[in-house]
C-alpha cells in the first residue's frame, strides 16, 4: 500500500529498492538527515533515553523540552511556548482552550484537518469563508455576534503552496474584534527572517494571538507547538486535553534534534537561502515547461492535472525516471483537482532539480498533459 523507505529521508532515497529524487518529503531544509541533528539526537539518547516514560505533568518533563520552548518561544519572538507530539495535536489542544461553546471561530475552506477538528472540539459555531476571499471573511464577521471571535488559517497551503493573505486578515480581526490564529506547519523554518514564518515575513506579529507549528517538516525533528502569550500557553499546560492526556508527550530525543534545528537557524540562515535557490532555480525551469502551477509563492509546487486516475499514473511514469512525486487526490483536495505535490528542499542539488524538470517534460508529452 505504502512504498517503502531504506535509508535516510533525504533529496535523494531508496523508495521500494530504487534510487530516486525526493520531491514529496516536507524536509524543506535537509535536516531530517542532517549530522548536527542526528548527533544531537544520539546525545540526548544517551542522556535521557528513548521514552518520557509518562505525561510532562506526572513524570515526563525533561531539560531538554523546557529548553525548546524557552527556544521557540526567542525564535518566534513570544511570550511563550508549549511544545505537544505533533502538529495535529497542536492544534486540537490549542483551539477549545481560545473558544468554547457560544463563540465563533471563522475558518479558511482549504484549512488543514486539524485545524478543523479543533473547532470541533471546542464546540464553538464555525463560519467557513471562502479561501482567501476577504470579502467573504468581512461579510461573515458583520454578522451579530456574542461570544469571543476568532480567525483562523493556515498560513501556507499545504496543497497549493499559495499564502494566506495574514495582514488583511489582521486588519479584519482589529476592525471586528476577532482574535488571529496562524497555523504555520509549512511556514516555519521557510518564510521570513531565518525562517521565523510567515507572521515575520509580512512583519504582523503585533496582530497575530498565537500561532502553532509543526516541528516535523522544516524543522527536520517531529512534534508540534503552540506560541503565544503566557496566560494562554500556561492555560494549555494544565487544561488543554492532547497535551495532558497523552501518557507520552514529545519525546525528550525529538525535542533535542528540534532544539538544535532552531540553534542553527539562529545563528546561520544558509539553508533557508539554499532552499529559496532551489525553489526559484526548480520553478524557472519548470515554468517554461507549459504545466499549470497553480499559485504557489513558497517551495510547495503543485503540478496540476486534474484527473486523479492520470495524476496516480503520472506518479508512477515519473517514479520510473527515478523521481517520487506524490499524487494527491480526493479528499485531500476536491474532486476534479487531482495533481502531483512537488516539494523543494534544501537537500536537492542542481542535478537532482534537472533530473526532475527533465522527467516532468518527457512524462507530461507521453501522459498527454503538456
Ligand atoms: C497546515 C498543517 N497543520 C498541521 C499539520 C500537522 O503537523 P504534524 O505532521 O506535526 O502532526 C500539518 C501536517 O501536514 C499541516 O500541513
């Protein structure tokens, strides 16, 4: 069902036996593999051993996780952080703990999963705008309201790689008295200055309440966190239920090879220019090539086809010119919209980013599609 790996998640792998480039891993920065993480991870092995053994609250709370958060929360520039084990986790934990019962939260149409299931776990009233479209947001939030309000979305599109439009939604949130949350899986480690996200790249950290981010794609580690103020970060230390009920939370050697991730950055921003090298070096190419791109402004590139039975099969004609391009379908995205995700990291070289613009002309010729 699932092809497999042998060796390292890198720009190139052994998928099912053969040597191929990997365009489908959220490795943007190559640091699912990088030396300076893995002995950081070996070390923290030795030094606490491979299981938190209980929940931060009972047992389970190690140096190293109060030494992220006191990290994450000087990289995101915040009060405070709380890191869970994922991403997804992140954001359901963090969402009932903003609203509850009798408020609104005002959700993008294309927000991840998590995002929606954290709605509907606070049990608060969910207005759906349409993506991206500000008008659509404004005409929802004149609505009478009576509880608190909330605005949430993704910041980058994990299927188009298009942004969230944040300083309108900002603008918005002030002019209607609605909180802000940004979901920054895809954001963090690639957009802004050294990779803060997407909240420093459009510069609006003022106007934004708390974000959440995942610690297993740029970051190159696994796990998620939330940022934000104190009140609200202590308030999910004892209240939030995928934090507390969790007899296993972030385990200590992930929130070491996370640590030192956000170390690097901080002190050498190199593999976030060689990501954005990559990205418009993989684009100039691609772009001359004839496919659809969507609307993508980040290095999550999707190559449109529409059909999902062609999408699967071009996967596979790529995979035999030794380059893994997923296909996505429904109902990871609508009917009709099938496509290949082609994700850029910092792990590619020129050759690998050749190889595939190659692969991607000839099977786009034989598939009928170019
Ligand atoms: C926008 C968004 N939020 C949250 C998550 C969940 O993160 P994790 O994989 O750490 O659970 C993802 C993962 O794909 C994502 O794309």
């Amino acid at each position: 069902m699932f092809k497999t790996i042998r060796g390292p998640q890198g720009g190139e792998i052994n998928l099912d036996g053969r040597d191929v480039v990997n365009m489908a891993s959220n490795n943007y920065l190559g640091f699912a593999n990088d030396p300076a993480l893995v002995k950081a991870a070996k070390d923290a092995i030795d030094e606490y051993g491979v299981s938190a053994g209980a929940a931060r609250h009972i047992i389970g709370n190690f140096l190293v996780h109060n030494e992220l958060e006191k990290k994450l929360a000087e990289f995101k520039e915040v009060e405070d952080t709380c890191v869970f084990s994922s991403g997804l986790t992140a954001n359901t934990g963090a969402i009932p703990m903003i609203v509850g019962k009798g408020d609104e939260v005002f959700s993008d149409e294309l927000n991840h999963a998590s995002i929606i299931d954290g709605i509907r776990l606070s049990r608060a009233a969910v207005r759906v705008y349409r993506h991206k479209d500000m008008a659509d947001l404004e005409r929802l939030l004149q609505e009478p309201a009576e509880g608190e309000r909330l605005i949430v979305t993704d910041a980058v599109f994990s299927m188009d790689g298009d942004l969230a439009p944040i300083p309108e939604i900002v603008a918005l949130g002030k002019k209607y008295d609605a909180r802000v949350m940004i979901d920054d899986a895809h954001g963090d480690g690639v957009m802004g200055r050294s990779g803060r996200g997407t909240v420093d790249h459009f510069g609006v950290r003022d106007g934004v309440y708390v974000e959440t981010g995942s610690l297993s794609k740029a970051f190159g580690s696994s796990g998620g966190f939330v940022a934000g103020p104190k009140e609200l970060i202590d308030k999910i230390r004892v209240q939030s239920r995928s934090f507390i009920f969790t007899a296993t939370p972030m385990q200590p050697v992930f929130a070491a090879a996370a640590l030192k991730a956000i170390e690097m950055l901080m002190e050498d921003d190199a593999p976030v220019r060689k990501l954005w090298d990559n990205r418009e070096y993989f684009m100039g190419k691609m772009s001359t090539l004839g496919y659809d791109l969507g609307h993508t402004e980040t290095p999550v590139v999707p190559v449109m086809v529409g059909d999902e039975a062609l999408a699967k099969e071009m996967s596979e004609m790529l995979y035999n010119e030794g380059i893994f391009a997923q296909a996505i379908v429904y109902p990871t995205v609508a009917k009709g919209k099938a496509r290949l995700r082609v994700m850029i990291s910092a792990a590619h070289t020129k050759k690998d980013l050749d190889k595939a613009v190659a692969a991607f002309a000839k099977v786009g010729k034989e598939a009928g599609v170019l």
